[in-house]
C-alpha cells in the first residue's frame, strides 16, 4: 500500500486516521498563527497568485501544505473581528463528531448504507420538530441549507396547492386556456432563495409578489392581507406565502402569527424561512419573537447559523408528514416494497437528493453534549453583543445606526462628511479592512420601498455586523468599531 | 467557559480539537470491533431500540458514547464485505482534509467568506475540466452529488433551449396557445433522478422519454436518434438528451459520442451523468469507455463514488462557461458589482445553494497526494475485482451472472431450483445476510424494456456487488459469494 491509500473505516481506520489528524491539527495552528487576525492581509490577486505558488512549489506532504494555506487564507469567523455574515465558528465539538461521519461515510438513501445514521436523523427530527412545536405528525430532513429548505417548501406548496399528482407538469401560467397564474408572496426583505426556487420551479421569478415592510423589516401583514385580496380578484392562484423569521441583514422576523391567518384565509401554504432566526427557539428570552411558528406548513432552520455547526446543516421540516407526498419515489436499487414492508427504513422519499451525507450526526452530539440550556446561553451571548454594538455604533460621532439588533446582526453606516460619498468612501472602506486584514464586515443595502428611510435601495451602501461569535468580548467590539471608524475616515480623506 | 463551548477556529482551535479527536479515534475503533462485520447483526427494529437504550441511560461524554454508537450501527464500506451500494469507502487523507474544512468552516458563496477556499475551488474545477477533456471556456461548481448535478444540466437546458431568460416562467407545456411540448431523452436504465429533475423543474416526470437499451443496459444510439426524429415530428422540443456513463447497476456506458449527433441534431442539449464512470478517467485502462465525452454540453462527476471521498463531492461542470447565465444571481449583501469591479470573485451564480462547504478541498488533496496515476491504480484494482468476482458468480453451480462487469459493478443472482421462488429467495437472502451481520449485497431489478432478457421488470429481483473497496482481496470474494449461496440455500430450504 503506497502513501496515501489507507481507508479512514474498518478496525484499522482509526490508527490510519491519527498521524494524518496530528498534521492537520499543526498545519491549522500554524496557518492562523501566519494569518494572524480574521483574514490574510491581501487583495484576491496577491492571494490567488500565493496559493498557486505554493501549489506549484511544493514536492509532497500535500495534506499539511494545502490545510495550512487554507488556514491562512481563510476569513477565520472564530476571530471576533470577523463579523461580517451569518457564518459561524463551529464548536469544536461538533467538528470532532463531523469527522466520525467523514470516516465512517453513511450516506442516508438507504438503511443499509446508514442504519444507525437513520435512526439517528429521525430522532433528532422530531426532537427538533417539538423545538419548533410541531406534534408527532411532522417529518422532515436535513438539507444543504435555507436555500435547499426554502425550495423544497415552495415545492411542496407547488404541487399540493395547485392540485398536482407527483411529477406531473405544471401547466398553470396564465396562458389562454391555462389555469390561473400562480403567486407566491413573500416580503420585500425576504431571501433572494425565494425567488431562486420560483425560477427553478418553473413559476418564474415574477410570480413572486413582493409583500412591503416596515422600518426594521418585518413584513406588513395588513399588507400581505391585501396583496393577497387584490391577487385573487385578479383571478391568480396564491400557491405560498413565505414569511421570514430572521432576514439575513437585519435578524428581522415577520409577524408570523399575522401572516398565518390571511394565508390560511386564502389557501396558500405558509413556509417559514428561519434559517436565521430557528436558533432564536435555543433562547428563553429571544423565543417569544417566533410565536406562530407553529402554525406554519413547512419550515426552514440552519443550525450552521446559529447553531454553531459546521455547514450543511440545514432542517426542513412539514408540519404534516402527508404533505410530502409529491417527493415519495421508489428506486427499485434503494427502497424496495418488499424490504419496507419487512421493516427496513428509508429516507429516501424526504430527500432531493440521493447519496447524502449524515449531517445530522454532529447536530445531535451538540445538542445532547450542551442541551437546548447551553445552545441557549450562546445566543442569547451573541445577543448581547450585537446589542452592545450597535449602542456603540450610536455613541460613535462617525457611525450612524440603521436599526436596534432583533437577533444578532444589525445594519449601520460610517457618516461622511459630504453626503454624495457615503455608499463610495463606505464600500471603499471595507474593502480595505479586508486587503489590511484588519476586519471583516458586512455590506448590504435596504429595499426599495422602505417607508420613510432616506437613502433605502439599489447602490446605497449600507455595512452590517453579525455576531456569532460568543467567545467576543466587549472590548473587541470597542476595537472592531474604531477600525472601521479609521478606515472611514482613510477613505473619506483620500481622493 | 463550560464544557463543549470551545470553538474549532483561531489559534487555539487546533488545541481544542485535539482532545475531542482522540475521543472519536477511539469511539471509532470501539464501535467497528463491536460491530466485528460489515454491518450489525441486528433487524432495524432491534438496532433502533439499541440506540435509543444508549441515548436514554448514558449520562454524559455524549461525543464519544454517539460516535460508539455510529459507527457500531454503520454499514462500514471499509468492510470487503459491505459491497451493495456506490458508497466508497474513503481514504484517510480525504477525511483529514475534510476535518480542517470543518474546523475553518469555508463558505463558498462570498469570497469574504472563503478567500483561500475559493482560488482552490477555481483551480480544482479547471484541473477536472481537463480531465473530461474540456477547453479553458469551461465552468462548473461543486454539487452535493449527481443528483443535484443532473438537476443543474436540465435546468440549464430548459433555461437555454426554451429560449427563456433566467427566471421567466415556463409556458410551453402542449396547451392552446402554448408553444411545443418540452421532452427529456434518457436510456431506460438512467438513473431516477432524471425524472425526478423533471418534476422539479416543471417539465413533469413524463416528459422524459425512455429510450430504450441494449443487454448490457447501454442506450441504443439508433433508438435515441429515432425517438428524437418521432418527437420532432410531433411537433415537440427536445431539450435535452441525458447520456449516462456509468448506470448505478451495471457501470454501463451509454455511447456518448454516437449520442452527442443526434443530440446536436435536434438542438438538444447534452448531458452525461458520469456521476460513476467519471473515475474511469483517472484509469488509462478504462478512459477509453468516455470517448466522446467532451461533446457533451455538461457533466455530473461524483468523487463519492469512484473517488474515494466522503461524501459529499459532486462536480457539475459545463463546456461553456456562458451557458451558465440562468443561474447568475446578484445578492447585494454577497457580490454588490462594486466588489467584483474592484477584483473580489463570486462563485455564488455557479451554484444552486448559497452556503455552501467547501467540498472542493479534500479532492484537491487527495488528487495531490495520489496523483491521477494512483488513484487510477485505486480504479483497476476495483475492476479487476470485479470481474474476479464476476468470474466466480459464472463458476458457482447456483449463482447466475448477468453480464460482465464494465466497471466495478455487476448483477446477478442465486438460482432456486423453482424459478417461480427466484424473486422472494434472492430478496430474502439478501435481507438474512444484513440481519445476520454477514454481508451487504445490493439488490435491483432490469428494465422492464430489455430485449431478450428473460425476468427483467417490475419485481424481478437481481442481486447486486458494487466493488469500490481497492484492498479487499480475492478470498474476500470468495467468502462473499460462499456467504451469498448459504444464505440462498437456508432461505430455498426455509418455509
């Protein structure tokens, strides 16, 4: 056996692993210690132009060479001062149980390829079917993400609401003789995922109807009530109404109490999108804001936001098990009548996918090693910090506030001077913070039509922080303010 | 700090994990002498109730009491005996790899969320672009696996062939007023995810035309040439032809080149699931099989399968990067124009999720380390197995081979004395090997289509070796099919 070939499994496997593990372990050290702070100081070219260097220049030892170069050129989210997405550092826990399900590789289209890893993913999904407080009918998987979530809600709703059998073809576009046209309503902050799916779905991205909001984001269920009333008198089919608990820019969660009724009212599915805000339900304190959840048809939770898990880790969840009939398939190679009806188990038919990796496994050893308790303390960790921030922010002479922290995340701008240069001398601004390595923040902008904020929409640069971080203290944030504050005031000065 | 709050990132992360890594080393070979098999000699009702016990009366150190667990309850690919399923075992340099993935927790949707992670995605999508024999125009990304790629082609066909910007709504379904009927072309034997791709994306699963194959499950070339001439003919449109090299069964490899001519003829697109064949092209041996590959207009590739990795690593790559235009996507809080002017690169309109793993890394070192001359050196040696074991199934007086094996995958099965008893033994025998913890064996059906094949069809079951583990050894084998024709005899002589 030549280097390189032994197998991570079998009784030898482990042995096989630990000389390997300790070079990753050192190759991880030494990478941060050389990056020394949230991202390698370099512009992309400097770092591309480095990377192929040492690809081309090294003569082996591949494992330890590449992992440090990924260390170093890696934006660290474990760095308080890396700040900028919903992109947590994992617990080290989780990490170590993800390794067991890369050695051990069950891949959950079949029991017979993941006995235990099925046994284990149905468990915690009902565990985390009460979190949301679903009964005992819910089912669900795990998924790549909101993404992957959100377009199997919308996928569902597609073929339930529109009163199609699985794998039919969708034949209701508002073309003569067609059926009425399809809408799905979502608000003007939800994901862009939304109207992903749409595309994807064939219901084209126009049939997503964008639902107005209020000044932290939350959609207008008055509105919604409305857009849904005016969609109908146009004779249309409203297939989906997609509320959000926790916008990826500000953490906003819609009135989803208020948005169930008028979607039940008028026959939609009612899926909510909270990738960001499920973690919210860890929270004693926080889990109040997420009051209705419940009464949604399908749901959308990634435990790699708040969660700190490694990705994927996403949760797509029905309320009715029932609902999921139009993804029910048969594979004559992976789920047999005659194998189910002796009581072998599959997942197969929750699935978009096939082979699939137990991305449950480490979410369970999480759970189970700090309880919904610790999890909680994390958040509500993370809380507080945004908190603090954004009270600095408004305390700040040059940083002006959009909005007080929902979650853990909240929008914000360095002040220019002149007016006309804000969204320049701030996207500018961060941008060097990466090329110095000094921070990595977040930029986004506010929608359109937000009520009553001036400079709201498309090139009005506003920058973001998100904090998932809950070993960041105080006086890092104190820091991370003053770095941004400096970078303003570099850019504003130069030319 | 209390116990499991430690996070995996930093300088100090390394120092974290290295304790919770010696838990898992440990859990891991706990679980696999335990299990002392390929998988647990246990029914899923029994092994279920097992795990539940362990999670109810253990009272901490969850992270190695559930990796115990795991990998007790695991069909280990890294057993020579636990041989059903596309499901490789990995090498241990892939799932070290994988572990610094987890620990930095790289997410591929915004650069400032992966610098270093994103030059060697780039980079490794380009070395496998050569390998299928693509120009420097191509693209690609990588995908949970074949089924997501499959589901990439056909809606990049559906995007590009209907002539439909990105995200229109699809209205050409064959009603009044509609435009021609869209229609996907795929062998019989393709795999159901090109089906299940078509109910996605609003085409409906019977768009898809079966076409028909010859014994060995290879599509008829002149078949498809005559189901594209009568369709047309029809007056519908052909989207796409779906070539596969490598069906899951039996490795068969569609004739890609004599395909790709009338795929061009009819202005449909062309893509080959190589999801399995694909790792034949690190074989001099057999690469010859893909001639004709580069004509396709994309490719799923899958490095889970006949590549060593854990899952997941699927690759999507397409010949011209411009065909990738439905998916672009601006997200102005992931790659505002600005940031992209100023040389920040994007590969969020590459994929269908927006976070995503960095799945690309394990790859680029497991390639490094083995080089394409090694692991084509792993692929033979899976060949050579395979027919080894081929070679003793036409030997054995009471087993039956199907046709040899292309690949590393074969069919065939135990002959009863009744042939009325065939289907119920063969499928019973196959569930005692997995309750007695003996072996896994897959199990299918043929086609129902196929020519001169007496049994093929609905309930007709065929046994099946997939044979992806390079060190098991010929008296693996033997014991394999000894085991398999015990089990058939106990279960022939049975009730």
């Amino acid at each position: 056996m030549t280097e390189g070939e032994a197998l991570s499994g079998g009784v030898g496997g482990a042995g096989a692993l630990e000389p390997l593990l300790r070079t990753v372990l050192d190759a991880l050290a030494e990478g941060a210690r050389r990056r020394a702070g949230p991202i390698p100081a370099r512009t992309p070219g400097e770092l591309a132009a480095e990377l192929d260097r040492v690809a081309s220049e090294s003569a082996g030892g591949w494992l330890g060479v590449l992992t440090a170069a990924l260390a170093y050129g890696s934006a660290d989210p474990a760095d308080p001062l890396c700040a900028a997405h919903l992109h947590c550092p994992p617990l080290a826990v989780a990490v170590a149980a993800d390794l067991a399900v890369s050695a051990l590789n069950p891949s959950l289209d079949s029991w017979d390829q993941a006995p235990a890893a099925t046994v284990l993913e149905t468990s915690l999904l009902a565990e985390l079917a009460r979190l949301v407080g679903y009964g005992t009918s819910a089912a669900g998987v795990l998924t790549s993400g909101g993404t992957e979530s959100n377009l199997m809600g919308l996928m569902l709703a597609r073929d339930l609401v529109l009163g199609r059998a699985s794998g039919e073809r969708i034949e209701l576009s508002g073309l003569p003789g067609g059926g009425p046209r399809p809408r799905v309503f979502a608000s003007e902050a939800a994901h862009f995922s939304t109207r992903r799916a749409a595309a994807l779905l064939g219901l084209g991205e126009d049939a997503v109807v964008a639902v107005p909001v209020d000044r932290e984001l939350r959609m207008d269920a008055g509105a919604l009530a409305a857009a849904l009333r005016e969609s109908a008198g146009r004779g249309e089919r409203p297939v989906a109404v997609v509320a959000t608990a926790g916008t990826t820019d500000t953490g906003a969660i819609d009135p989803l109490r208020e948005c169930a009724e008028p979607a039940a009212e008028y026959g939609a599915w009612l899926h909510v999108d909270a990738a960001y805000g499920g973690g919210a339900l860890l929270s004693d304190r926080l889990a109040p804001l997420l009051d209705g959840i419940a009464l949604a048809d399908s749901v959308s939770l990634d435990w790699h936001k708040l969660g700190w898990q490694p990705a994927a880790a996403g949760v797509f969840l029905v309320r009715r098990a029932e609902t999921y009939a139009s993804l029910a398939r048969r594979a004559v190679y992976l789920n047999p009548a005659d194998d189910e009806e002796a009581g072998y188990p599959s997942l197969l038919g929750y699935s978009l996918r096939t082979t699939r990796r137990a991305d449950a496994f480490k979410i369970a050893v999480t759970l189970r090693t700090l309880g919904r308790a610790g999890l909680g303390r994390l958040v509500d960790a993370c809380h507080d910090l945004a908190r603090y921030a954004a009270a600095g922010v408004r305390a700040h002479p040059r940083l002006e506030l959009h909005a007080e922290p929902v979650l853990t995340a909240f929008l914000f701008r360095y002040a220019t001077a002149d007016p006309a240069r804000s969204d320049a001398v701030n996207a500018a601004l961060r941008r060097r913070l990466l090329r110095e390595g000094t921070a990595v923040v977040g930029r986004t902008e506010l929608p359109e039509g937000l009520a009553g904020e001036p400079g709201a929409g498309p090139g009005r640069v506003r920058l973001k922080l998100t904090l998932l971080n809950p070993h960041t203290t105080t006086s890092d944030l104190d820091r991370l303010l003053r770095a941004v504050a400096a970078a303003g005031e570099a850019e504003e000065s130069g030319p």
